[in-house]
C-alpha cells in the first residue's frame, strides 16, 4: 500500500483492490485541499487507478472556488489521464454543510464520473469493485 498523510487528509492507495481511497480528516484550506487533490491525481496515473472513495465524513465545507476548481480543472484532467469508465464512493460527511458542499460538487461532474452515496468504507467498496 502506498500513503500519503498530511494534517488534513490520509490518501492511501490499495494494491490488492485497486482503489485509492481519500480520507478527509478536518476543514482543509484551499492551498492544501488543492495540493491532496494534485497528489491524488499523480497516484491515479501512476497505478492507472480508475476507481476511488472520498471518505469525507470529518471534512467540512469545500468552499465554491474549490468545487468549481475541481469541476473546471482537476475532474477534466482526472479524466483526460486515466480514461473513462471512472467510478467515485463518497462516504457523506457528518457536518451537514459539508454533505450539501459535495453533494453539489458530485451533482456537477456526474456526466463523466460515475459516483454513489455511502454510509461506510466497506459497502463503498464492495460497489467500486462490483463488474
């Protein structure tokens, strides 16, 4: 397994499930919400990852210059590096402002990310690695 840890967020790529999987673990200021979001991105390309969970239940909001960042910007390149036929599991956030932050980001990029709601890592999972 390869991981990345910083004080606001765990990113962790699982060999055996190719899945990389991002746990959000506080408020994540832009710099450093933007920054994970970049080393994500090099994981995915680097293992040909396709498939990732957001974990974000401890995160809160992710402000609209960050969600209209990662729909303009970060998704298209996501997209562009490791092809279509991409699936995301968000497990939903137990502040509710940072639910309706994601919600409405997920809601953006739908139309190129197949993304699904969960409670928990491990139905999350069993989704992603459904055929």
């Amino acid at each position: 397994m390869e991981t990345l840890s910083t004080p606001h967020v765990k990113i962790e790529y699982h060999e055996d499930t190719h899945i990389l999987q991002l746990t959000w673990l506080n408020f994540t200021p832009t710099k450093e919400y933007r920054e994970a979001l970049e080393q994500a991105l090099k994981m995915m390309q680097k293992h040909h990852v396709n498939h990732w969970i957001f974990d974000q239940r401890n995160a809160e909001v992710i402000s609209p210059q960050d969600q209209k960042w990662v729909v303009e910007d970060w998704t298209p390149r996501v997209v562009r590096s490791v092809g279509k036929n991409n699936k995301s599991a968000v497990i939903l956030a137990k502040n509710i402002f940072g639910e309706l932050s994601i919600k409405n980001l997920v809601d953006t990029t739908s139309d190129v990310v197949e993304t699904k709601y969960f409670q928990d890592v491990e139905n999350a999972k069993k989704w992603l690695l459904e055929v």
